[in-house]
C-alpha cells in the first residue's frame, strides 16, 4: 500500500475509535469464541473423550472419538485472538508452558547482561 492508503487508514481508524472506543478494542482484539460456543467446544471436548475411552469395546468409537476432538481443536486454534508476527515460535512455547522447559543457565544470562 503507498503512503496516501495508510494515511486514509489511520484516518478511519482514529474516527473509530472516537466514536466508540469499545467496539474499536474489541475488533482490534481479533476473533473470540462466544460463551456459546465455548459450551459447545466443552461439550464435544467431553463427548470426544468419552468416545475415545470407549476404543476397547469397539474401534470406530475410539476414531470417531478422535475425529471430534481434531474438529474441536481445529475450531478452537480457528477462532484463537491473533498474535503479533514479532513473537518467536519458541517465545511462544515458553508462553504457552509458563516457562516450564526454559534453561535455567541462559536465562541467569540474560540477566546479567542487563
């Protein structure tokens, strides 16, 4: 986009947020899964799990098991907020683990290169 675009840009998205500043975070924010379909997501998590726990009576239950949970984590990661490009995928992992995995000697490092 040239500089004429993104001045015009900038421009509607200062009106919008003067006009209303809520609505404007919450689309700034990215995607959000609703209460409903949090409930939804919960409810076939289970049923998923139970299918799957039923693999030893019959195959197609532990598959059909897994099929929805791979359906439920697809439409979770789907509607998942948007991160910044700028996080590395190991800076994500940390994130993700609270830093569960991260080696103790580097981080002592970084710390007393400050």
């Amino acid at each position: 986009m040239n500089s004429r675009e993104i001045k015009i840009l900038n421009e509607i998205e200062a009106n919008v947020y003067e006009s209303d500043a809520a609505f404007a975070t919450r689309i700034a924010s990215g995607p959000r899964l609703s209460p409903l379909q949090k409930a939804g997501l919960a409810a076939a998590t289970i049923a998923g799990i139970a299918l799957v726990m039923l693999f030893p009576a019959n195959l197609v239950f532990g598959l059909a098991g897994y099929m929805v949970l791979v359906a439920v984590g697809t439409t979770a990661l789907r509607n998942r907020p948007i991160k910044p490009a700028q996080e590395t995928p190991l800076d994500f992992f940390h994130r993700l683990t609270a830093g569960l995995f991260r080696d103790p000697g580097k981080a002592e490092a970084e710390v007393d290169e400050f």
